[in-house]
C-alpha cells in the first residue's frame, strides 16, 4: 500500500505510523534502536518527540518541506538520514485522525498539488485500515472465544482445581500477553495462590494482609493494583514491572477469588487490557462455581460408591475380624493414609481392641495389637459423648502415645463406629511423614464410608450370637445335638486325612429316671447341669463336650490318644460322683471310650463302637468306663446274633436313650 502511495507521487518512499490518541503516541512500523547494537527495539514514539507529526495531527493538514533541514519542525539531523524533502499528511476515518502518512524524497521537490494529492489517496488508506483493524478485532475475538471456550471445557473436564486454573493463565497469554499472572482462590481468613505463572504457587496470605486486592475481592470490581510492587512478592511473584491488575472470580454475587496480572506494557489500559481480564475471570467464576458443584456432586457419587461397598462388605462378612481385616484394606489406599488399625468395643468393659490393621511395619505390630484404647480417659471424651471423629494435626499437635499405636505419627484421626448411639469400634488413621492431611472434606468422606462398619460389627456380633444359641443346649450351656455331630464328622475327616488319634466319650448319667420319679424333675435337671459342669471343666480347648438328648453327653477329644481319653474319663466319674448335688445326692455316670483308628475309622462305627462300651459299663454295674470290648460285647463283629432290644448289650439311639 506505501509503495503504490509512493508511486502515485512520484516520491522515493512512503512510510506509515499509526497514531495512538490514547497515549499520544506514534507507532511505526518499523522499529527504532536506542543503541547502535540493535539490543533495545522501539516502535512507539511519544508525539511531542516530532513537532512536524504533532503539528499534522493538531491542525489535521498537510505539511510539506522541502528542506526539512531548515525547517523548525523537523531535527537538523535529518539531512544526516538521507532526507531532503518530506511530505506529511494526516490519515483520517470517522473524523478523527488515526494515522500518517509520510512521503520522501520526490525530485523537484513537493507542490501544493501533491498535498491535495495525498491527502485524497489518504482516504483509501484509512478505509484500508479500518478494515485491517476489523478483521484484526475479529482475530482476536476468536482467539478469546478459543480461549474461553478451552477455559469451560478445562475446568468442567480437570478434577483438580489448581491444574484447571493454571489452564486459565495459560489461555489468558493468549490473549492479554503478561509479565506473570497469578489464580487466588480466597479461603476462610487468608488467599491462597491455586496457579501462578512467573510466580510460585501454593503461597499463602491473610485476608487482611492483601492490600488493595483485598479491595477488589470485598467490591468485586476491577482496580489496578498501586501496591503491586509490595503485593505481588507476597503472591509469590517477584521481578514484574508491568501495570498490574486484579479481576474479581465473582459468580452469583459471591466472590471465589481473583486472577491477578502483571503486564508487559506498562502503559496497559483498563479499556482494553482490563476488559479483557474481566472477560476472563468473569468466565472462570462461572465455570469454576459450576465445576466445584459438579465435583461435590462427583464426590457425593464416590461417597455414595464406597458407603455402598462397604455397606455389602458389612452384609457379607459374619465375624468381626475378617470384616474389620478387609474393610482395613480398603481405607488404607482410600484414606491416603501411611497405616491403619480398626478396633472393637469390648463387650463388658470401656476398652477399644485392635482386630485388625494395614500398612504396619513388623517392628510395629507389637504395639499395634496390644495398645488398647480407654474410652474412660478424659483425651477420648469426644470421641465418646459426641461421638464424633477426633483429630489430631497441625495445631492441635501431634497425637499423644497414649492413643497412638504408631510412635512418631504426625497426624491422627479416630472416627467412631457408632450403632444405636453406642461406640462399637473404631478406625485409627495415621499419617507418619504429613503434619496436616486432614480436612474437613476427608474427614466426613471417611466417617461416611465407615458407618457401614458399625452395623456390620452389630450384626457380626448378633450373628455370633444367633450361632451360638442354635448350637448350645439351652439347659447346660454345652454343645447341642446338631453341633456336636457336626463337629465330629469335620474331626474324623481330619483325622483320616492327617493320622491323627480321635477319642469320642459317651457318658450316661445313671439312674435319672428314679431321680425325676422321687425327686422331681427339677432335681433331675440339677443333676444333668452337675455332669454338664464337670464335662465343661474337664475338657481342654480343643475338646466339645455336648449333650445328645435327655441324660446322655458326649466328649470329643481331637488328637488324643486312648490312654489319655480314658484317664480323663475316670477323672470324670470320680468327679461326678465326689461332689453330691444340692437337694439330690450322690449321682453317678457310666462312659464308654472309642478312638480312632484303632477302634473304627469312620464316624458311625466309631459311635457304635463307643455306645456298646457305655451299655456294657452300665451292664456291669454302672459308674465306670469302659474302652475295651470283649466277644460278648462285639454283637455282629463277634458272630453272635444282636441284642434284644431294651437288654442291657442293645445299642441305644442317641435321640432317645431308654431307662438309665
């Protein structure tokens, strides 16, 4: 366009600068040099610099010279640039001046005529601007429409905050070029830097600390910032010289932050630079309000997802420690957390008891399982009237030994296992290495998740319960029927399996039915407890005494040995027999003894076996055992035709024992 201009005049060259009535400034084209190195660029020139472009721009007519050396407007140096003749002539559109035009250097000199000349091509050459300023307008309303449309798309689509937001200053750079930039988000009492660039994030400063961006969070307006150079070293930004700025983040009336910006030019303006700014942080608030709503929403679903896991977990799990084991597993990568320990109420006393844990190193399991927690202690008082989690971190300093299973933890949280307004258990959260990972946020979620736990240990324990009454004879408080068979087919499959010796005990209380004829029932119910009581005393852990039905008992003795069965058995009715019952009187039992392999290697052989040893004590005279058999006692094995029924060798039903 300036060569055709210089063409049509008949000049040397045609040159161009815009004029910048904002800042009276001229800006070329091409840049000037400060240095003759070329190592400081400046295309911007201040208007009183060159009286011959102000005095154009003033009286909006031409100038000509055609020896500028001499004129008054123009520097003597001129000359020294190869100039000998200039002509100058505003650039008008809209009926203001927007640019010059300067043609060099026609030979002859310049008339009048050129004047007129030149200020008619000024025309087109105004027209032509205006639409490069339009499409220039165009250009970068798309860039900012490209820009705010990444801007939504990142903060709705990144779950973290500080990642989205440092998106936002990137995009922004599109725009609005800036020496650094700075995302505040404002937090209860203090502002907290989410994103910087040229800057360092995650600085902290208190709300009334922060000068007039605290101005700008309380109006929620725009404002250039007149204590940037105070302000921005406390944001963590050091070194930017630019204008500064801060825009409010401000969705629904509320205030979530601020986006702060240290231009490249100092001369930014808040007409341009500023409405841009506000154009971006007026977009991020509304997108950043509703991705914190979408992300509660997606933390209500997590929530919602893990309560409902460990709500089945609770449901599948019938003893409290493989329940508590594997809900530990599952906290310890969900909590975040370096170790956990689930614990349960003791059932009598105010105790909390370590049942299972996670993360633990060996040299710490000592402490972890033999560290009970005193809910009567005043430290645990929360913890069991609120029944709320206890936390402690940070201020409240490090959790003390006395509750702590882990020595040297940082962090610790309690949260309760509460069912019924009762504390049933508890979960032991520690951090080693954190001081302060705890927030509210966390806290809730991992309250939630473990509520579950509460009902499960309530209806582990209740199952436990349940279990115990179906298989407990309700009058002696030994094993019924049903458990004791059960018990004993799962004990001679193990011993088939490992070669192990298996004793069974059939002991008959002798003479109940005289007992219930002259004394009572009651009495012959005594009598029943009295050979349940030295049962139940005289068995090892590993043994089950049981009751069969009516006055018949029964002792199972894993991995004993005959020998050892039937001292027991002895020590059994010396004992019976040794302590008279109250309102009764000296009773006694007679006890058969079978063991395998060497009396059967099944279930109801070695039953059968024990049964006609037990008839054959009591054909014998009663109170005394029998582990032996002899032909006549062999029926079927012996060769000799059964018993008769109700003679004293007939084998009885265990459901229905006949006359004792």
């Amino acid at each position: 366009m300036t060569r055709s201009v210089a063409a049509a005049m008949g000049a040397e060259s045609c040159h161009l600068a815009l004029y910048d009535s904002t800042r009276r400034e001229v800006v070329a084209r091409r840049p000037a040099y400060t240095k003759r190195a070329k190592s400081v660029p400046q295309y911007r020139f201040p208007l009183e610099a060159s009286a011959a472009s102000s005095h154009v721009i003033e009286t909006e007519q031409p100038h000509l010279s055609n020896d500028p050396q001499s004129d008054p407007l123009y520097d003597p140096s001129i000359k020294e640039r190869g100039v000998h003749s200039v002509l100058t002539a505003p650039v008008h559109r809209e009926g203001r001046v927007v640019a010059l035009l300067y043609v060099l250097n026609k030979p002859g000199g310049f008339t009048a005529d050129d004047a007129r000349d030149l200020v008619t091509l000024a025309r087109p050459v105004g027209l032509a601007l205006e639409n490069v300023r339009i499409y220039g307008g165009e250009k970068d309303r798309r860039v900012l429409n490209e820009s705010l449309l990444e801007v939504s798309r990142v903060l709705l689509g990144t779950p973290a905050e500080e990642n989205a937001l440092g998106t936002v200053l990137d995009q922004m750079w599109r725009v609005v070029r800036y020496q650094a930039a700075a995302a505040i988000v404002l937090e209860p009492d203090r502002l907290r830097v989410a994103a910087s660039r040229g800057g360092r994030a995650d600085v902290h400063v208190p709300l009334g600390s922060s000068g007039e961006l605290g101005l700008v969070l309380e109006g929620g307006a725009l404002r250039v910032l007149s204590d940037a150079a105070t302000l921005l070293p406390e944001l963590g930004v050091r070194g930017a010289t630019g204008k500064a700025m801060a825009a409010p983040l401000k969705s629904k009336e509320k205030v979530l932050g601020a986006l702060v910006v240290a231009f490249e030019d100092e001369h930014a303006t808040e007409a341009r630079e500023g409405q841009l700014l506000a154009a971006f942080a007026d977009h991020t608030a509304l997108f950043l309000d509703a991705a914190r709503l979408l992300g509660r929403e997606r933390q209500a679903r997590v929530r919602a997802a893990n309560v409902a896991r460990f709500t089945r977990l609770a449901a599948t799990r019938l003893e409290p420690e493989s329940l508590l084991g594997a809900a530990g597993e599952e906290l310890l990568p969900l909590s975040g957390a370096d170790r956990v320990v689930l614990y349960v109420a003791h059932a009598r006393n105010a105790v909390l008891i370590p049942v299972a844990h996670q993360g633990t190193a060996p040299a710490e399991e000592k402490r972890v399982t033999e560290l009970r927690l005193d809910l009567s202690a005043p430290l645990l008082a929360p913890l069991v009237e609120e029944r709320k989690p206890l936390v402690f971190q940070g201020e409240t300093g490090s959790p003390p030994d006395s509750v702590t299973p882990f020595l040297g933890a940082r962090s610790l949280l309690l949260i309760p296992l509460v069912s019924r307004d009762v504390v049933v258990g508890a979960v032991a959260v520690a951090h080693l290495s954190h001081a302060e990972p705890f927030d509210r946020v966390l806290i809730e979620f991992l309250h939630d998740v473990c509520q579950p736990l509460a009902l499960g240990l309530e209806n582990a324990r209740l199952f436990m319960t349940l279990s115990q009454m179906a298989a407990t004879d309700e009058m002696t408080g030994v094993a019924n029927r049903r458990k004791f068979m059960e018990t004993l087919r799962v004990e001679t499959v193990r011993s088939r399996r490992g070669s192990d010796p298996l004793s069974l005990l059939l002991v008959d209380l002798d003479h109940l039915k005289k007992i219930n004829d002259t004394q009572g029932h009651q009495a012959g119910d005594a009598a029943i407890r009295h050979v349940a009581d030295i049962l139940t005393r005289r068995r090892r852990a590993s043994d089950l005494p049981g009751r069969l039905g009516g006055e018949e008992f029964a002792l199972l003795m894993p991995a004993t040995l005959k020998d050892g069965a039937v001292l027991t058995a002895e020590r059994i009715c010396r004992e019976v027999s040794g302590y008279p019952v109250p309102r009764v009187g000296t009773v006694t039992v007679s006890i058969g003894v079978a063991t395998m392999p060497e009396d059967a290697r099944e279930e109801e052989p070695l039953i059968r076996v024990a049964d006609r040893r037990l008839y054959a004590a009591k054909a014998a005279g009663r109170n005394q055992v029998r582990a032996t058999s002899v032909p006549a006692e062999l029926g079927e094995s012996s060769g000799e035709p059964p018993a008769p029924p109700g003679s004293p060798d007939a084998p009885a039903d265990l459901g229905n024992p006949g006359e004792s």
